[in-house]
C-alpha cells in the first residue's frame, strides 16, 4: 500500500528564484565595493561614516521592504533577507542600522495614522529621515512590560520623561521610536531628536557590533505632539513594538546568516592555503571535522531564513513562529561557525586584524538583540505546545 | 465553519477552556499575552482575508471571541 501523497507547500523551495540570485549578487556586489575594505575601520572608529549612510540610502537599502508607492525598493521578504545577510557578511554593524531603521519604518506603515504616514513613510523610505527604536530601559530588557517612562497627556500633546539605553545608531538618528507608559498602558511615540529635553548620550562600546552607534536617550519632559503617537494609546507593546521586533528579528536571522557566510568563507580558504609541517590544514581530520559542522549549520540557516521569507510573504500566520526559529537557530549557527572559524585561524584569528574575531564578537550579539535565546526558547515551545493543543482539539472536536 | 468556529479552534492553541473561550476578557488571566495580540492579527488578515489598521485598534476589537466576529464581519462588509 502507498503512502499518502504529502501537500507541498508553495512556500517551501529550497532554492532562490532566478530573481533573487540576481538580487543577491547586486546587493553582495555594492557590499563587496563599499562596506567590506572598510569594515575594520568602521570598527575602530566605532562609527558607519555619513557617506555610507548616504549610499545605503540612495539604493533604498534601509527599508527596502517599503513599495514602491511610498518611495521605497518594494523588495520581497526573501530579497529584504538577501539584503540583511549581505549586508552582515559585509559588516554586521552596518546591516544594523538597516535593522532598526526598518522597525521603525514598518512601525509607522503599518499603525501609524493616515496624517504619520503621509509625513514619515516616504522620508524613511528613502533615508532622508534615520529612525532608531528605543525600547530598552535600564531596567527594561527582556521583560518590555517592565518600562518605567511615563506619558502625561496635556492637551494636545504628551510629556514624556523617562531613560532608554542601548538605541542603536541612536547617535546620528533624526527620529526615535519611544515607548512610554501613557494612562491607557504601553504607547508609542515619534520623538524627533532635537525635541526639547531630548538629551543624547553615546553608550559605552559592547563587544559586538561596535560601529552601531549606540546611544542612551535621557528624556526629561518631552514635549510630544498627540498626531505622533503611533497606532492607539494602549498598544504601544502589543501591537507597535511587537510587530517591530518581529521583522526585527526576522533581519538577525538573516544577518547571523551573513556573518556564519563571511566566517566559513575564511575558514575555507584558510583551510585550502595553509600548511602546518608540510599538509595542508584542511587535510586535517579535526579541521574537517569543524569545517563539516560549519557547512552543515550553514546549509541549515539558510533553509531556515528562506522558510520564514517564504512564508512571510505568503502572510502566513505561521512565518511568526518560522522567524523565531530563524533568528534562534541563525543567531546560535553564526556564534558556532565563528568560533570554528576562530580556532582554525589560530593565533591569527584572534587578531583585530582579521575579520573572524570581528565575526566572532558579533554573532555572539546576535543572540542577545531582538529577543535573547532564552526568551526565544519560551515562545518557541509555547508555539509547539499550542500547535499540539490544537491538533488535540481538532480530533476531540471530530469524535462523535 | 463558519467565522465563530475558525476564531475559536485558533484560540485552542492557547486554551480548550470552554470558560475561557467564551468569557468577555480574553487577556484577564494571563493566558492569552498581550505580546501575542500580533498572532492574533496575522491570523485574523489570512483567515478572513483583511487588512488591520490603526483605526482598528480598540480592546473591544480582540478581547473576546465576539469581539473578533464583529470586527471581522464589519471588515468584510
């Protein structure tokens, strides 16, 4: 007796469209000519330098899921991936600012007001206007419900007082999506930077992702007009932020793909050209050993990204569930790829003066930022356990 | 099924308490999170095919089952 034949998902081809390979190898082109002999200086500045802000801009990278009618690339899910893991292989700092300029250009598309959008939208879309999210409080992390700042109505505007650390590319941002506790619960707000007790600080360096800019808002009786306030008051965490991480965490995905590609690519080569006592390293049974892991992780992530793109642009409600295994799954892989990466370059490795370490520093971020792995793992199981619970009672529901 | 019946097998994945189900506050308790209200709209915009907005954004809209039967009725109208 034959099996049952088994449904095929339109959203589940393995490979990339003509299209796509065509989009992949412009966007690693432009990474290849203008961020990639520059990586390490970004690094040791601990700054992307305007120009490339600007570029990135003129090629509609930094939200280039936007359509077209609003000014921006009108990319795929899976061509916006492409892009964030180009981008990361290229130098994860700078595919950051495209990470959080993009939450806050789909926050603003996707609940802000008819009058927010017609003003942001297309400014976003094209760069003209950098957005930062602001979230992160000092002692708000992962437990966003703990956010402390407050905002007062008064009129026809908020006051928002309250901290915000860690904003990445909070330094040079026109434009930060804050979020304040308003009397109807979690809400969020457009703060433009020269609002009136808006001060900006620089946060100290962390170990990855060093040229992100971070920065720490102090806002101390902010002014806010109430036409900036971003979907309705009370759904600021529910559904405005929620929606950000989300496709936020759908670019570290990608990005930690970028980085685990840039770390096994110099793996390879390192592998292929260097001797120890007459034999090349990759002639070495524990060599192959790491890289056989590498390739196997690697091969897994991309499957992985293109599962959750795929379904993403198919509105699958499922592409939720898809990008938390993603981003849990890529974020783990790249730490795992450049860490062997690390260990085959040996000494040299360890030198700031090859990309590896740099690779290594930054994935190892990628599994703190837009959900750390422990708060993945809960939403994670609680997704199979309510797929299980379903399931359950579907067939309870067909029982006679 | 029809626009009841899809809403609510959706929600068994969170609870198959018939109590909850029913009941008029979906997110008293703690076992539907607010930080799954974005499930709840991807679900709702494939299932029924329509788009959730800003104007949309009213408690009344996704705290019970009846709620969602509205919004949805009212969205497709």
């Amino acid at each position: 007796m034959s099996a049952p034949p088994v449904a095929v998902e339109a959203s589940s081809r393995l490979a990339l469209t003509p299209l796509e390979a065509e989009q992949q190898a412009a966007f690693q082109a432009f990474v290849a000519d203008e961020i990639t002999p520059y990586a390490e200086d970004f690094e040791a500045s601990a700054r992307v330098p305007p120009e490339l802000c600007r570029r990135l801009a003129e090629e509609g990278y930094l939200a280039s899921f936007v359509p077209e009618k609003s000014g921006g690339r009108g990319l795929s899910m899976v061509a916006h991936g492409l892009l964030q893991a180009a981008l990361a292989q290229g130098s994860a700092s700078v595919q950051s600012l495209s990470t959080v300029h993009g939450m806050v250009a789909l926050a603003v598309l996707r609940w802000g007001s008819p009058a927010l959008k017609e003003r942001f939208v297309t400014p976003l879309a094209k760069g003209d206007v950098l957005g930062a999210f602001a979230l992160t409080e000092p002692g708000a992390g992962s437990d966003v419900q703990a956010i402390e700042t407050t905002a007062q109505a008064d009129g026809d505007a908020f006051v928002i007082t309250g901290q915000k650390r860690w904003v990445s590319f909070g330094q040079i941002a026109d434009l930060f999506l804050v979020f304040a506790r308003s009397e109807e619960g979690p809400t969020a707000f457009l703060v433009p930077w020269d609002t009136e007790g808006l001060t900006i600080r620089p946060s100290p360096l962390t170990l990855g992702l060093r040229a992100a800019m971070l920065a720490d808002l102090d806002l101390q009786g902010c002014r806010v007009p109430r036409e900036n306030l971003v979907g309705r008051a009370g759904f600021g965490l529910s559904h405005v932020a929620a929606s950000a991480l989300e496709l936020g965490r759908y670019a570290v995905a990608w990005a930690s793909l970028g980085i685990a590609e840039a770390a096994f690519a110099a793996s390879v080569k390192h592998a292929s050209e260097r001797r120890q006592r007459g034999v090349l390293l990759g002639d070495h049974q524990l060599v192959r050993r790491r890289l056989a892991d590498s390739a196997t992780l690697l091969d897994a992530t991309r499957l992985l990204c293109l599962r959750a793109g795929l379904r993403r642009e198919a509105r699958e409600p499922s592409a939720l569930a898809d990008t938390l295994t993603a981003k849990y799954f890529a974020s783990r892989a790249a730490r795992q790829i450049a860490d062997h990466a690390v260990q085959i370059h040996g000494a040299e490795g360890l030198s700031d003066e090859h990309p590896v370490q740099r690779c290594f520093r930054d994935a190892r971020v990628m599994e703190i930022i837009e959900g750390s792995s422990e708060v993945l793992e809960l939403l994670i199981a609680e997704h199979a356990l309510g797929d299980h619970r379903a399931r359950v009672a579907r067939v309870d529901g067909e029982s006679p | 099924m029809d626009e009841r019946q899809r809403i609510r097998a959706h929600l068994t994945r969170f609870s198959c308490d018939e109590a909850w189900l029913g009941s008029e506050d979906l997110f008293a308790g703690g076992v539907l999170d607010s930080m799954m209200a974005v499930e709840l709209v991807a679900f709702l915009e494939k299932s029924f095919t329509i788009t959730i907005d800003e104007d949309d954004l009213e408690l009344a809209n996704f705290r019970s089952v009846e709620g969602m039967v509205r919004l949805v009725l009212r969205k497709r109208s």
